[in-house]
C-alpha cells in the first residue's frame, strides 16, 4: 500500500494489462488527475495589445501590406519570433507557400503548440497544388508529453514466418482514461519502395503506427507525418 503523490489517497498497485498500475483500495483504477499550474488572467486590452503588436511584427516582416487583417493571432503559450526567424521560417519550413498556406502554417503549429524553426512542423509546396502540412512523429509526441496525461507507448513490427516484414503496431496510455489507444499498419498500404522505405522499411512503418496511435490518443487533426502520405507528385 502506498499514498498517491498527487491527492494522498490509499492506492495498491498490481498488473494489469501487462503493465504495473496503480489501484484504489475498492479495486477499481486510480485516475488521480495530476494538478496543471493555472494561467494568468489577461484582460481584453492585453489581447488587443498583444494582437497588434504581432499584425506589426507580421505585417513589418514583409510577409502582409501595412493594414491588411492577419487570420491568426498567438495564444498566451505560443512561440514569439523576431521579424528575422519569420523570414527564416518562411524560407526553410514553407519555400514557395503562399500566404494564406503560409499562415494556415503558423495557425496550426499555434494551435498545436509547435515550432516550425526546429522543425517540429513545416509544409511542402507541390507544382500545381496546395501545400502540405506535417508533423513528425516527435511532433506527435511533443503534443502527448506536453498534455501532461501521456502515460508510455509501446510498438512493435509483425513479420511474416519468412521473416519479411507485413506490419507494425503501437499501444498508447493516457493516465486518466481506462483503456489504452492501439493502431495497426500494414507495410503495403504505405510504402513507397523508395528512399528510406527501401532501406529501413522497419523503421519508416514504426513511425507511422505511432504517428497514428499518438493522433487518437490526443485528438490530433488536420496533421500528417510525411511517412504516411508518400510523394504526392
């Protein structure tokens, strides 16, 4: 018996599932949430200043003409830039995006809380059509650590009794839900038989099950790893 760090309820711990988890004295699950600090109120005129000041930085960038209205506007935790990391940003991570890509870009990696400067989100611009959006799979789990209710995840691939690759699996736990997330991948729905996928096969699969298993699990959407889509050309 031992005392939860969190509310110091009675808690047993005993396997379950595979894994060691804890127990209240009943029998049933634990699911102690884990205190979040709070947010400091802003008023609506810090808002307003803070709205103005990023439509300048944008607009200073060069990215906008002087008055012309900016779709996205930065949340208290979001990343703020100078004007010279928005023109790295928007050469290294969205070259030959447009405007409206590009600020469909910076909305969901401030939605997501993502920084496109160490590439945990970018976008791809194809001949003729609209850019793509993704996030690798550290991107996925940026997400799940940050959300404070991540509680492991485990994936493996399946071979066939030759010893050739058919899919790949991944299990995620969250510590204030029952039951865990499971996905499943098969080897020939996504590989391209180019590039890393000729050559770790293995590895590109893993990171795709697990790119979808973390999406479930945290309510990811509008976001793709590039192991799940291909070449679009």
């Amino acid at each position: 018996m031992s005392t939860c760090k969190f509310c110091q309820a009675q808690i047993t711990w005993s396997e379950e599932n595979g894994r060691n988890r804890p127990h209240n004295l009943d029998g049933t699950l634990h699911q102690c949430k884990k205190p979040t600090p709070s947010d400091p109120v802003r008023t609506t005129e810090d808002l307003n200043k803070e709205r103005q000041a990023y439509n300048a930085k944008v607009a200073n960038a060069g990215f906008i003409q002087p008055g012309e209205p900016v779709a996205m506007v930065p949340t208290q935790s979001s990343a703020r830039y100078s004007e010279e990391q928005l023109t790295l940003m928007r050469a290294k991570v969205a070259p030959n995006c447009t405007q409206t890509e590009f600020e469909l870009l910076m909305y969901i990696a401030n939605k997501y809380q993502l920084d496109p400067l160490i590439r945990q989100i970018w976008a791809i611009k194809y001949e003729g059509k609209p850019a793509l959006i993704f996030a690798g799979r550290d991107g996925f789990l940026e997400i799940a650590h940050r959300s404070g209710h991540f509680d492991g995840m485990k994936s493996e691939c399946v071979y066939d009794e030759k010893g050739a690759l058919v899919s790949a699996w991944c299990e995620c736990w969250r510590n204030d839900m029952t039951h865990s997330f499971r996905s499943s991948v098969l080897l020939s729905e996504y590989t391209t038989g180019m590039n890393l996928w000729k050559t770790k096969p293995s590895v590109m699969l893993i990171k795709c099950a697990e790119s979808v298993c973390l999406r479930k699990a945290f309510s990811v959407s509008g976001l793709y790893s590039p192991e799940e889509i291909g070449d679009p050309q």
